[in-house]
C-alpha cells in the first residue's frame, strides 16, 4: 500500500514510526514550514520533518493545501491512502477523493466528543475520568467523519496533558497500524458519529489559563493539570502574573481565593474546598517548587486573583 503521511508535532511522530516499522511504503510526508522558535526566532522544522528525514522519506512543507499545488504533486505520489495525524491543515476536497482507501485520521479522544484541535487539553479541564483516540475517515467538516476504531483509557487523577499527550501518541500509533491492517482486509465497518453527542475542543488560548477561584477545587485543579505545560493557569499574587503548576485537594474552606496558609504550606481556599499549591513560577521569577519560593518570600496578600 502506498501510503502519503500528514501530520507535525512529535504526537503524529509515533505513528510516522509505525507505520514505517510495519514496512509499510511511505512515499512522501507533509508537514508544516519550519517556524521560529524562542526569543532568537531560530527557524526550527517540525518533529514530524525530523523524524521523516532520519528515515530518508521525501517531505514536502506547503503553506497551503487550496492553490493546486500540493494536489499536483499528490497525483503523481498517486498515494493508496492518506494518513492525518494533527497536520493543522484542513484538506480540500479535491484531496479528500484522491486516494483509493480514502483519507484518515487520528484523533485524541472518544469522538464525537472533543472535535477540535485541542482534545486532549479539555478533556482534563473537564474533568472527564476516560478518554482515548479514534481513527475515522476525513470529510469536509472538523473531525465529523465516520469512525473506523476506538481504544479507551483512563485519565490518571494526577495526570496532566504532558503525559497524557505522550500516551495518547503511542496509543494512536497502535490503533493507526490496525486500521490500515483493516482497510487492507475489509474487516471495518465505518459508524457514523452521533451528532447529538458532539462537543467541541477549540484552540487553547493563554486567557484560557486565567482561574477563577469561585469555581470547586476539583475543577481548578483539572485546569491546573489540562493546561500544564502551556499555557499553564494562572492568577495573580501582588498584582503579578503567578502560574500554577502542580496542586492538591484539601477539604478546608474559606472565601474564593483566600490565602489560608503561607508560611510552611501555601493553601489558597476555592468555592468549595482548597488547594495547597506545589509547584508555582512568579512573574519574573524562575519555576519552583512551593516551599523553596516560600523560603525567599512573604506572602502578605490576604487573597489571590487581586490586581
């Protein structure tokens, strides 16, 4: 089978490599221009572009997939399938109706819940106990085309989207090579999605790391764990920027970001419960651990979220 790959980040990586391990004939690989990277702006290729060259596999880096280009040189790799795994692009039509298996894609999580570019992220937000990933053919819409397979697994109660991206990854990859396995054998029958069912995982924007201390403990702290490492929660301490990496559950009680505790524990009350903070970077300030940025300073502000 001749196989055109899709994708960016080092998530879509894991399956590059195993399809590639399952000597499958990929002839070429997408992905998008290299970008600046850091306050230098050194131009940086995607992980995907890494990967692909390490493995001697042609990439190509289109700025857009609309002007007949791309469609160009995907006529001549006349490619059996074409495998999408978070590329960033949405595929015209004209692309869609190329290959003789079709067009797809895996996404991360249980569709047709978190359509959308960040399902993993708001998955944790949200408090959901299971998520997982799913292979499913590409439309025209965001992620509503029929699904192939689906493999679950269980959010960890201290995970955040850090490790739960790696996971999601190599499961995607594992349930990517038993879908091409499939299509090869005629053993899947595509399910439609359940409109009804459908929510929806926007982009992550850094306002989104704002917290509101008037919502429970629990829910502050899926946010905590959803956004690690970027944008990371956030309010503010003095009028300062402080983001929040790490925190416990407490059954304490006090009104909606009240500092309760600063000397030797920093404990901040929520709407209900409260959370004893562990790990936290002050704007202008290195990442630390809790009690060593309690050994440099005093908290005197009786309550965070203040400017």
């Amino acid at each position: 089978m001749n196989i055109v790959f899709m994708g960016t980040p080092d998530f879509a990586g894991e399956s590059l490599k195993a399809l590639y391990n399952e000597k499958y004939n990929i002839s070429a690989v997408f992905t998008k221009p290299d970008m600046p990277v850091g306050r230098k702006h050194i131009m940086t290729p995607p992980e995907v572009k890494v990967i692909a060259n390490e493995l001697n596999i042609p990439v190509f880096q289109p700025t857009t997939l609309k002007d007949g280009e791309a469609l160009k040189i995907l006529q001549q790799l006349n490619p059996d399938l074409i495998v999408v795994v978070a590329y960033g692009k949405i595929l015209p039509k004209e692309i869609l109706d190329l290959p003789k298996y079709g067009c797809i894609n895996v996404h991360a999580s249980l569709l047709p819940k978190y359509r959308g570019a960040s399902p993993i992220q708001w998955a944790i937000v949200s408090g959901e106990k299971v998520t997982g990933v799913s292979t499913m053919y590409l439309n025209e819409g965001m992620d509503t085309g029929d699904i192939l397979l689906t493999e679950q697994t269980e959010i960890g109660e201290n995970e955040t989207a850090e490790t739960l991206w790696d996971r999601l990854a190599v499961l995607g990859a594992s349930l990517l090579i038993k879908t091409v396995k499939g299509l090869e054998e005629n053993t899947i029958t595509p399910i439609k999605q359940d409109e009804t069912q459908a929510t929806y995982a926007p982009i992550i924007k850094k306002s989104d790391g704002l917290i509101d201390w008037s919502k429970s403990a629990f829910e502050i702290n899926c946010k905590i764990r959803g956004l690690h490492n970027w944008p990371v929660a956030f309010t503010k301490l003095g009028g300062k920027m402080l983001k929040i990496f790490s925190a416990d559950i407490l059954e304490k009680s006090g009104k909606a970001g009240e500092v309760l505790e600063s000397k030797n524990e920093f404990i901040v009350a929520c709407g209900k419960n409260a959370l004893k903070i562990n790990e936290l970077q002050l704007e202008g300030s290195k990442r630390m651990k809790t009690e060593d940025f309690l050994r440099g300073k005093k908290i005197d502000e009786k309550f965070l979220g203040v400017e």
